[in-house]
C-alpha cells in the first residue's frame, strides 16, 4: 500500500512537471521536471544543512556604459518546517498566506501533511523555495505574527542564485539566458546564449574567484532602449516579422547600440518566447549580391570568417568554396556591417564589439584612406538604390525576405554608422 501511494505521488507530481514546462520555456527538455523532484526528495533534512551547504560567489553583474545594471544576481533560500506541528488545515492556511508573496507549489500540502506519514520522521521539511531576501521579512512576518510559530519551529537556508533584469526586456536577445545547474543542494546559472554564454566564465560563479569581474557594455541603456523603441515603431508601421538594427563606432568597432523588436521578458521566459531567444542578426545568412561591388579583397574583409562579435552560434557559409562565383556569397547581418564599416574609418577593419574586456582588439589597414573615402562619398546614393532591394534568406521551415540599409549619423558630436536589417 505504501509501494502504491508513492509511486502515485511520483507519477503525479511528473505529470505537473510536464504542464508547467507547456508554459514556461526551458531549452532542455524535462530539466525543471528532474531538478525539482531532485530537490523536493532529497533536502529534506535538519538545521544541519546549514553547515553542509556550499555556497558558491555571486554570479557577477552586467552594467551598461553608465554602470546602470542590466543584469542582477540575488542569494535565494528555502524554507524549513518543523514536522507535524501543523495539521492539514492550518498548513493550507500557511500556503495559501505565503503564495500571496513567493511562488509557491501547492502540491507540498499534500507532501507536508501525508508524505512519510508512517515510513520515516523528519525534524524539518523544506517546504517553499525561491526566497529572496527582500521577501525574507515578509515570510517571517506570516510565520511569526499569523501563525505563531517560535524561531525554532522554521529556519532558512541559502539554496541558490537567480538573477534578475530590472529592465525586463531590454537588450534581448543579446544579453542571452541562463540555465539552472545543481551542485551538491546549491543551484547556480550558467549562461547559454548571447552576452550571458560568450562571458560565462568571467561572470560564473564556479570559475575561479579572481577572475570574476562585472561585465560592462560600451552601450548606455538609454541609447539601447531609444532604438528599441524606434524598431517597435518600424515593425507595425511596415508590418514586419522583425526589426534589427545596430549603432557602431567605426573607430574601433565598438557597438553602442544593437536591437531587435522581437524582445521577451528576461526575468521570465515562456514558451512563445522559444522563436525570439535566437540571435537572428549573426544566424540568418542571405546572399550578398550587389552588396560585394566596392570588395575587392575578399579574404581582408572578412568573407571568408565569422564578425567575431562576442555572442554565441554565429552562423556563417562557406563562401571560399565558392571561388569566383561572388554573386553567390552568403554573409550574416553582423558580417555586412563589419565588411562597410571598413568605409567609415579610413580602411580599417576591426571586430565589433558589445562589451569591454582586458584585451584591445586589434584594427589592420586593409585599404588606403584615399580609397575609403572615395567609396564612402558614393554609399549615401547606393544605400537608398539598395533599400527596397529584397535579399532571401534560406531557412529550413521556408523562406524569408529581408531589406538591408545603412547610413551615418550623427550622436553627441560624434559620427557613428548605423544599419538595418528588416525581415518581412
């Protein structure tokens, strides 16, 4: 009988699991299912898990060129219980209190109140997760002064890490996300896509200690959020899948401002949102076409490699096994933009860049000033000839079409290209 009433309460809570990851997004299929019955299963246990837990450093922050934060980690903890000094009744009170505050399953009455009923006692129960500290008060307040319980009836223990977007949706999909991982009962994020994977090791919290560093954008959230808010505007006045568009320094490749109206809330990732956590920008390959007649060197302006911008699965084709069949060439966004940046500062080419590191990118002179310049008075005319051309772009559920145009502007004093990649 035993046997039968828990693989009944395995099989259900599976089957919970299931719906949940239906609403909200994980990259790896069943991962919430597992890590929860991992932890509902085995932390619960005594006041001893204090000593016995490892916590692990922060993972560290990133900031925007004004140290504004973009992104946040916060301590979590679990909530334990004392055995049995509850009934059913009353601890569904206690749920249904503390669901006002933290997300809380509402299975765990039914694992509280019944689970281990008769087999084995334990002096706790963890019985709530995802505690921040800012909601520590609040949930001592409703043990305290609702129920009366004394401070040796619940303690809290450190459980893991989260990190938080105060922004919500700015700099998405470029900032990436992150995936839970458990070491021993401590759970940690590790970066998967975006700024989040290329930097996971300066950032994480299982590198080494000294090398941990914030992670700071050249890109002001200001700037960010203006031309976030200009693609919006530009996908529902054209009646566009999506929008992208990016702000560089042809100086030194630095990018100050890069977008796509196709965003999502970081802090909580549903399933819909699955489309829109790809990097479209370095992924979509089209054929470049008339965009090759001011190359010459194909090699030099970087056809046959990838940008090199620091975000993660940039997509590039083969375009030497080609040979001279340039007309034929497939580039990404981001390759485009480096190839003309060239134009813009005299010849060089460099590597566009999201944010700042110990290590200065280099720049080479790959044509002469004299030459750039010639060019750079003729792109303005090509630009708006070229912006209503339609470049396809081969995905393997159907294709797609996509206008391409640039132009230099001015901000604060300062000339920077900016260029557009518009997907029907």
């Amino acid at each position: 009988m035993r046997y039968r009433k828990t693989v009944v309460m395995i099989l259900a809570f599976l089957f919970f699991g299931l719906i949940y990851n239906n609403f909200i997004y994980s990259p790896y299929k069943g991962e919430r299912t597992i890590d929860s019955i991992k932890n509902i299963f085995h932390t619960t246990s005594s006041k001893s898990d204090k000593n016995q837990q490892t916590i692990l450093p922060l993972r560290k922050s990133i900031l925007d060129e004004n140290n504004t934060t973009i992104t946040k980690t916060i301590r979590m903890q679990k909530l334990f219980l004392a055995n049995n000094i509850m009934d059913k009744k009353e601890f569904t009170n206690l749920v249904d209190e503390l669901s006002k505050i933290i997300p809380i399953n509402r299975y765990v009455i039914h694992y509280y109140c019944d689970e281990h009923k008769n087999i084995k006692k334990y002096p706790f129960k963890t019985v709530a997760y995802g505690i921040s500290k800012a909601n520590l008060p609040k949930v001592e307040s409703i043990l305290k002064n609702d129920f009366h319980l004394k401070k040796s009836d619940y303690h809290f223990v450190i459980s893991g890490e989260k990190i938080v977007y105060p922004h919500k949706d700015i700099l998405t999909p470029y900032i990436g996300y992150t995936r839970k991982r458990l070491r021993g009962n401590y759970t940690y994020r590790q970066g998967m896509n975006g700024l989040q994977g290329y930097y996971d090791k300066r950032l994480s919290a299982v590198s080494d200690e000294k090398n941990r560093k914030d992670l700071t954008l050249y890109i002001t959230a200001d700037s960010q959020k203006k031309l976030e808010k200009e693609l919006d505007a530009l996908q529902i006045k054209k009646e566009l899948k999506e929008s992208i568009a990016v702000i560089i320094d042809p100086d030194d490749y630095h990018i100050k401002a890069i977008a796509s109206s196709n965003r999502y809330d970081a802090n909580k990732i549903y399933n819909k949102d699955k489309p829109n956590l790809e990097i479209h920008a370095i992924l979509y390959l089209f054929k470049i076409g008339d965009f090759i007649k001011f190359i010459k060197d194909y090699s030099a302006f970087g056809l046959y490699e990838k940008s090199g911008i620091d975000l993660l699965y940039e997509r590039t084709y083969d375009n030497k096994a080609l040979g001279d069949n340039v007309k034929d060439f497939k580039v990404n966004f981001m390759q485009l933009v480096k190839m003309y940046t060239v134009f813009y500062n005299g010849g060089k080419i460099g590597k566009p860049t999201i944010a700042k590191t110990d290590i200065q990118a280099s720049m080479k002179q790959i044509i002469s000033k004299q030459e750039a310049e010639s060019i750079k008075e003729k792109l303005p005319h090509f630009f708006d000839t070229m912006k209503n051309k339609n470049f396809l772009i081969e995905k393997e559920d159907g294709n797609e079409t996509a206008h391409i145009y640039m132009k230099e502007i001015n901000l604060n004093g300062k000339q920077y290209l900016k260029a557009y990649f518009l997907i029907d």
